[in-house]
C-alpha cells in the first residue's frame, strides 16, 4: 500500500506542476497574438492593442517588403496568429506563398478604403499609403473594429488607445501643413530613387519624382537617371534625398551630375533603427517631413 500510495502521490504531483505550467501558459497567452508584415505596421498595432495582445513583424527593418522572401519561421508565426494584418495594394507580394501554407489564420488588409493613387503610366496600384499620416489614420480605424469584432471585452482600451493615437496623427498632419507653408510653392518637389511620396505629396502639396516607381520594379538605368538629372537642373531643385532601405548610389550619381546636395536620409519601408529619430511611426512621418522642408528652402 505504501508504495501503491507513493506512485500515486508522484502522478499526483506530476498533474499539479502540469496544471500550473498550463495556468502560466495560458496566462502569456491572453489576448490576440498578431503577426503583421513590417515594421510600420507593427508599430501602429502596437499602440492600439497596448497590452491586451502581442504583435511581431516579418520583414526586418532594413530589408524592402516589397521583394522579401519568406522563411520558415515566418509560415510558423502567422500559422500561430489570431490574425494576419498586412498593408495590401501589392506592397507584399510574397503574401500568395505564406497565404497558400497557412489556410486558418485570417488575413486583414489596413489600407482598405483609402484613396488609391497609381503608378506613373500604370494601372497598378501604389501601396505607400502609410506615408500620410491622414491615411495613417484610416489604418487606425481599420485596425480597432477588426481588433474589438476578434475581442469585444477589449473594446473599451482599444477605442481609448485608437482615440489617443488618432489625435496624435491629427496634431502630425496640423504640424505638416503648417512646416510646409515655409517652402515656396515651385520648390515643393521631392527627388528619391524610389517614388513612394504621391500619398505625402498630394497631401501636402508637393510634386514627387523618382528615378524608378517601385523597389520592385528596380532599374535605375542611365536613361532614367539622366532623366532626373535633366529635370534637378532645369527646375533648379535644391536638393535630393536618399531613402533608408534603398541603395544610395544611384542618388549619389544625380546629386553628383546635377550639382545639388544630397539633404537627408527619409524612411519609406521601415521604420528607423535605434538612435534614427524614426523609431516609431508618427517619429518617421516628422523626420521625413521636417528633412522636405529643411533640405528644399533655399
């Protein structure tokens, strides 16, 4: 009986520290566990859901969204995920692939509804959206009804979370507006490699060029450059800028052959690396925004 009692005992004990690992486990695993495809978005999810869910991204930062290529962790988190939130209008076009292996987890577009603008010459759709905080907004909005359909009991922290941060983008866009009003209207033109400022600049005023459209379209041959260098000189633009996640030699080629500086470093892709100024989301709109206004007055 002793050793009847003893073997019971140790079942016994082996189902409490079970139990209580599983109550720790469900315990890390309160609230929704989101993936999302880069950095941008991250941060935005982030401070809507605050702490009543986690959030990871896939693209690191550093690295374009528009040609990423999945790897196996990245199947593993979405699969894991309550839900997929990605920026839609083609930026990732890998999606079909993580999509295509991962059939439960539900994916969400944020830049449903916004006003589309396309490629130069193009039907296809431009995705930088994100680029104007106006737009930022609409992904905010998108973002908290999908979050309090998946979790009504949350619906109260994300709405006062959503608020918060609407109003911050609000004050942004103010800020923008009045920051830009400083630049003369024919100097309010924006030179990169890649042309992903339309969104900011048919927000804000400003006519935007680029040597080619998309990172996924990539060329940067000598006609389109000289392209650029051309219209740097006869517009007698300032300056150009040079973009975070692209190669900036190509721009160093224009501001070399046009006898202009290169102003600044912007952020399109991702969001800035620690000690950039364009850590978060509403960081990275203002860096932008104060490095147009700084690098084009005269």
């Amino acid at each position: 009986m002793k050793k009847i009692t003893g073997a019971a005992m140790l079942v016994l004990g082996t189902l409490a520290v079970a139990a209580c690992g599983a109550e720790e486990y469900a315990v890390e695993r309160e609230g929704l566990e989101i993936t999302t495809s880069f950095s941008v978005l991250n941060n935005i999810i982030e401070e809507v859901i605050g702490d009543r869910g986690s959030v990871e991204y896939i693209v690191p930062i550093g690295e374009e969204p528009h040609e990423y290529e999945p790897v196996p962790s990245d199947f593993r988190k979405v699969s894991d995920s309550d839900v997929f939130y990605v920026n839609g209008l083609g930026l990732e076009g890998w999606l079909g692939r993580i999509v295509s292996n991962v059939s439960d987890t539900e994916m969400v577009e944020l830049a449903d509804g916004v006003d589309i603008i396309n490629l130069n010459n193009s039907e296809e759709e431009d995705p930088h959206a994100w680029l104007s905080p106006k737009n930022g907004i609409i992904y905010v909005e998108n973002l908290v009804e999908d979050l309090i359909e998946r979790d009504p009991e949350g619906e109260d922290i994300y709405r006062e979370n959503a608020e918060s941060y609407i109003q911050e983008l609000e004050d942004l866009d103010a800020w923008i507006q009045e920051e830009v009003e400083e630049l003369p209207e024919d100097k309010r033109v924006i030179v990169v490699s890649e042309n992903a400022f339309k969104y900011f600049g048919e927000d804000y005023g400003f006519e935007t060029v680029g040597i080619w459209e998309m990172n996924s379209h990539e060329e940067g041959t000598t006609s389109q450059i000289n392209r650029v260098i051309d219209l740097v000189q006869d517009r007698e633009i300032p300056s150009v800028f040079v973009e975070s996640t692209v190669d900036q030699r190509y721009m160093e080629t224009v501001s070399n052959n046009a006898d202009v500086p290169i102003a600044g470093e912007v952020f399109t892709d991702a969001l800035g690396q620690e000690g950039s100024g364009a850590e978060t989301y509403i960081d990275m709109l203002r860096h932008n925004a104060k490095t147009f206004v700084e690098g084009l007055k005269e």
